[in-house]
C-alpha cells in the first residue's frame, strides 16, 4: 500500500537550546472527550474533535487526571511530526479505498489534485536522509522515534538539516508549519502569523486534512 500511495503522491535525545516545552505523545484516544483539557468553549475543539475522531490523530500528556492535548502550550517540531505520523496511514488507506472505488476518468482527475508527498519538507531547507539513524538528534528512546522514522523512510519526508539535526524541541512557526502541511494540501492552510500553539497547529491540520478528502472526492476544495 505505501507504494501504491506514495505513487499517488508522487503525481501527485538532545533538545534544542533554550527550549524547555514539554513534548506530547502518542495515546490512544477515540473521542476528544478523553482529553482532560479539551472543552467545547476552545477556539481549537472543533477541529481537535475531527482529527482525533474523524482521522485517528492523538496526541498529549498524561496527567493524574487523564491525558490533557495542552492546546495553548507552543508547538515543538517533534509534537508536529508526531500529530502528522499519526494520520498518515489512515489518510493512505482512505485514499487508496477512495480511488480504487472511482471510475478510472474520474479517478485520474482525483489524482491530479492529490498533493506531493514525495519529498516534502517539515523543515526549513531540510536535507534527505534514507535512515531516521543519520539524525544526530533523534533517539529510539525518544517518543518521537517512531514518527521520525516513519516520515523519514517510509515517506520519504524531510524532516532534518543537512548537519543531521532535527530540533525535536524547537518551536515551530506558521511558515514552517504550512510547509509541512503541504503533505496533504497543496495551497496549504490559512496564513497565521508568529509562533504557533499546538491548537493552532489543530486547526490547520484539520483545514489541510479536509482539503485532501476533498481533493479525493474530487471537488475544487476550498
């Protein structure tokens, strides 16, 4: 299946310095409702709601009371790549249903509109790396192993500098954020300016994964 998608596609530790943020990782979660710290009134619920119950993404930090999302803590490169990781295999398998249900006209308009995963960068002039190895700061200890592993060699996405560094603490900004979110739309999301919150980051993960549903159905998008 990763190759048949990444085809699809293709037409279509060490912590940084001065960052002392707390990293999420992954849970198991089914309902939003499962987040301790997660109430309807936040600007980001709703579409936290669509990428943990709609697209399997979860994500946080376990708390004496559950696990909290922290919506309003600054987003980390290692939280980006790990919300991402965690959609990614049920995005390829609802593509891959999705195209192989279509007539074959309508499915090669459909494709066209599928954004470019093959080389795809979640870092500013990030390097390619066949092994999650070559990243210096990259650990199997790490919680964000998996996920790094998993974009770097099984998706083929950039995620390091040449000098082999990832930053899994560094905070992220909006451009780098949309870049990496052209994984799955290739406009990007709504321009957002300044340091991004993981909330933020929920929204624009959930505008950039309805944006590929809706390339699949093949509609204009938004």
């Amino acid at each position: 299946m990763t190759r048949f998608i990444v085809g699809v596609f293709a037409i279509a530790s060490s912590i940084g310095p001065g960052v002392a943020a707390e990293i999420g990782a992954p849970q198991s979660l089914t309902s939003v409702a499962q987040y301790s710290d997660a109430a309807p009134d936040r600007p980001y619920f709703t579409a936290l709601q669509s990428l943990v119950e709609r697209y399997g993404v979860a994500n946080g930090f376990k708390t004496p009371s559950g696990v909290a999302f922290r919506g309003e803590q600054a987003l980390s490169r290692a939280d980006m790549i790990m919300l991402i990781d965690a959609s990614l295999d049920q995005v390829a398998q609802l593509a891959e249903m999705t195209l192989m249900e279509m007539p074959p006209e309508q499915r090669d308009q459909a494709m066209r509109k599928l954004p470019i995963m093959q080389g795809a960068m979640c870092k500013p002039m990030a390097a390619r790396f066949d092994s999650v190895k070559q990243i210096k700061d990259v650990k199997a200890s790490d919680p964000w192993f998996q996920a790094s592993a998993n974009l770097v060699e099984k998706w083929s996405i950039r995620i390091a500098s040449s000098d082999g560094t990832f930053g899994p603490a560094d905070a992220v900004g909006a451009d780098d954020a949309r870049a990496c979110l052209k994984i799955f739309s290739p406009k990007g999301p709504a321009s957002r300016s300044g340091p991004l919150t993981r909330g933020d980051f929920a929204i624009m993960m959930n505008e950039a994964l309805e944006d590929f549903t809706d390339g699949l159905a093949g509609s204009d998008g938004r």
